[in-house]
C-alpha cells in the first residue's frame, strides 16, 4: 500500500522537451548568491528597469488618470483606445485592411506567442523559428503540440537568414513562419530585400506569418526597420509587439497581435484565438490605458539610440571592448538591445558557453545567458544586455578578459577538476557550493564561511553583503 510519504508530484510530459535558459539554472543560481549576500551583475535579461530606465512619465499620468476605468474586466480583445492606438500606427507605417476587430492585446507578448500558436497547431505542426531565437518561441511551439525546425541565421552571414535555403525546410506539415527583426539575440536587422523574400516564400507555401517586432523604433547607425506587414499580401500576417522594450515597460504587460494581410479565410482562426483571450477574461486593464499615449505621444527612444543617447553608448562600450579583446568577435547589433558576442575559437579551442557562463557567474560575479540557451548548434556564444551605462560595461569586459585569459593559461582538465562543485549547484547534481579549492583560487568564501569568521554581522545585514573578507575578494573585481 503506498503511503502519503511515497507520493511523488510528477510534472506534465508536455513539458519534457520545454526549455527557457535565459531564466534557467543559471538564473537561480545568481538569486542564490545574491541571498548569500553577492552582488550579481545581470546581464542575462533586457530589463530597461534594472539599469535606471524610467517609463515615460505620460504614460504613467495616463494610467492614474484612468484607474477608475481599469478595476473592473474590460473587453477580452482589449480596451478600444489602445486597439485603436495599434491600428493607427500600423496605418502610418503604411499597413492596410486593419481595423480594431483585427487587433488582440494580451499580457505582453509573451502570453500573445503564446496564445497565437494555440490557436493553431495541432499534433505534429511544424513551424519554421530561427536559429538563434527568442527562447520562447521555440518553447511555446513545443508546448503546444507543434515542432519546432529552426531556419539558421548563420555568423558568417551576418545572422541573416538566406530564404532560398529556409524553402527546402517547408514540408506538408508546415503552418508558419516566425520572423524576429531587429533581432533578439543578434541585433540583426533585415533589410527589405530579405523581408521581400520571405514574404513571397510565406504567400508561396501558405504560411502564417508571425512577426515579433518588439525592438521596432531601436535601431542605430541609420539602419532602417521595415515592417512586415507593409509585405505581406496574400498571406495571414500576425505583428507582435508592445510597450516592455522601446517604452520601458516590462513591469505592465501589455502586448499586442495584430492581424493583417489575407484576412479572408481566417474568421475560424480568430475564433478561436478569442476564445483563449476570454478563458484568462481579460488582460492587464491599468496598462493599457497607457498604449493611446505611448504610440500617439513624442517617441523618446529615438533620443537613446542616437549619438550621445543612452543606449547608443552603451553599444559604442561593448564594440569598443570587443575590439580590445584577445578573445571576443562581434557582428555590431545593429537593432534591438542585446550583443551576441563571439568567442574565437582558434584562440580557446575547447571553450564551452555554459562552463564559461557558469564560471563567469561563479568567478566573477557577472550574470550572462550562453549561446546554446538560444538553440544553436555551436558553443561558442553568448549574449548580453546592452542596458548597463558605459562604466558597468567596462568593467565587465574587465571581468571577462580576465577570466578567458586565465583559460588560455589553464588546461581543460585542471578547470574541470577546480569546478566540479560549481558546476554541481548549477547542474543540480552533488553539493551547491563551490569546492575549497576554488574558492582559495578566486580569493572567494561563500557568506555563510564570512559570516562565523567575523563579528560584524549586523554591519553586513545593514549593508546588504557579507563581511569582511567577502567584501575584501569581491574588490579585485571592481
């Protein structure tokens, strides 16, 4: 008879092959070291909010003023003025045939990727995603019965994709294309030609178009971002995007989907697209009284991504630390607010991007998502935020270089002996700290070794980190 003691809670199989690195096992190992008192750089994660960027202030006045409005469940497509604020600014980017019945908001675009694929596989689907890509659109197409095949967007091509290639990837079983321009994790953008092909290959085979869009108005150095739906004729075309990036927003969740192109032919689609919108009622209802304000109102990000802005700096930063390094390459971004930065490989033959991530967090205390997280073939590969001002940059490529030339001093073997416990807390096997061994290598303890070797802790608990020695090996890599 089996017991209360031996029941075990089993997960569901459908999320046997659904992964999300970027907030995975390095992630919580960083919120592990935070609570032992380290101070974690992260970088794995565009999150304008932690690096000091602030929504613009009519939109937070926009939400005040309609609070009242918002206590009750509003439509489940969305509340009118912001359906229309979407629809008035794809008119103007020159999109036709939208009207606000077209338009579905949702809890970012996060839960629209979401929504918009479960609206449509069935077992088996396959949809056509980058290589590299979002993470969450090869997730959500896993999650919902689909297959995934990934389109590469090789380095050596500038992550561009070629169409004529993404053509033989297009079988009976393929429903949809995704296309993510200016690009997350690259910071590729298309230029219309290619746009124009992969138009014509969506309209050709009859995919649905999904075009993630989120990075629109962030763009540097003159490059030009082409909507797709300006494209896309005859064939569905579904626009993601929203307020989380250029506006600064992530925290409000407001995202939209909006449907354009062959319309005709896909009422039993939007169907059931509205069904899922009403099973979770309603979106966030105070955040999208601010979509009116932020699409119709004065764009201030054209003022961060321009020469002397914040962001454009910032990338200036990371170029300029690449182009010093022994070790790192990089194709400049030139959209969206990520570096995926190359490490040459003639130079560190047996590097890998998870020990590197690991070790770099470990080490280092600087938080970066690997290469693989993104679903590419290679190791050698990672990803940072371009958010951090010029100085955290700067001092993290000092962090970087430092470690990738002591792998160039050391053999493979002797790290993975030095790391193994590390490796242990992050892969989930073993003990959770690192060993002695390498903690006596970094001049690290861990809190808890800081905490019974002094007797300043209230001073370390008023401070936010450990004391005395700890605080002592964390300087060298200020």
């Amino acid at each position: 008879m089996t017991t209360k003691s031996e029941i075990t809670v089993r997960p569901s199989e459908s999320l046997r092959h659904v992964r999300y690195e970027i907030r995975g096992r390095l992630a919580r190992r960083a919120h592990e070291l935070e609570r032992q008192g380290y101070e974690i750089v992260s970088l794995n994660i565009g999150n304008p909010k932690a690096f000091g960027f602030r929504t613009p202030e009519t939109m937070r006045l926009a939400m005040i003023e309609n609070l009242a409005e918002a206590e009750g469940y509003c439509h489940q497509k969305g509340i009118f003025p912001a359906r229309e604020a979407v629809v008035m600014q794809q008119q103007a980017r020159g999109v036709t045939g939208v009207t606000v019945e077209e338009v579905f908001l949702g809890n970012g675009v996060s839960e629209l990727i979401d929504l918009v694929l479960r609206a449509l596989l069935n077992d088996g689907d396959e949809v056509l995603v980058p290589s590299p890509d979002y993470p969450l659109w090869t997730a959500a197409v896993t999650l919902n019965r689909g297959r995934a095949v990934h389109y590469p967007c090789r380095p050596e091509n500038g992550f561009v994709p070629d169409p004529e290639e993404i053509a033989r990837l297009v079988t009976p079983r393929t429903r949809a294309i995704v296309i993510i321009n200016p690009n997350n994790p690259t910071g590729a953008v298309y230029s219309r030609a290619t746009l124009e092909a992969l138009a014509r290959l969506a309209e050709k085979s009859g995919l649905i178009v999904f075009s993630d869009e989120i990075y629109d108005q962030m763009v540097y150095d003159g490059a030009e971002f082409v909507p797709m739906a300006t494209l896309v004729r005859d064939t569905l075309c579904a626009t993601l995007s929203g307020l989380s990036k250029v506006y600064r927003a992530c925290g409000y969740r407001v995202g939209w989907a909006s449907f354009s192109g062959r319309l005709h032919g896909a009422a039993d689609y939007f169907s059931a697209l509205e069904l899922l919108s009403s099973l979770r009622l309603c979106s966030n209802a105070v955040g999208q009284w601010a979509v009116q304000t932020a699409l119709g109102g004065y764009q201030s990000i054209r003022e961060l991504v321009t020469p002397g802005g914040r962001l454009y700096e910032s990338r200036r930063a990371i170029l300029n630390a690449v182009e010093r390094s022994r070790f790192l390459k990089l194709l400049p971004p030139t959209g969206a607010m990520y570096a995926f930065i190359g490490v040459d490989t003639t130079e560190l033959p047996n590097f890998d991007d998870r020990q590197f991530a690991l070790d770099l967090l470990e080490e280092r205390h600087v938080l970066v998502a690997p290469g693989v997280s993104f679903n590419v073939p290679y190791r050698n590969h990672f990803r940072v935020t371009t958010l951090p001002d010029s100085a955290t940059l700067a001092d993290v490529f000092g962090r970087i270089e430092d470690l990738l030339t002591e792998y160039a001093s050391e053999s493979a073997e002797a790290r993975d002996g030095k790391h193994a416990g590390a490796r242990d807390a992050v892969t989930g096997v073993g003990h959770a700290t690192r060993s002695a061994s390498a903690a006596s290598a970094t001049g690290m303890v861990s809190a808890a070794s800081a905490a019974s070797a002094t007797s300043t802790t209230g001073a370390a608990k008023a401070t936010g980190v450990p004391s005395g020695t700890v605080v002592e090996a964390r300087s060298r890599f200020k």
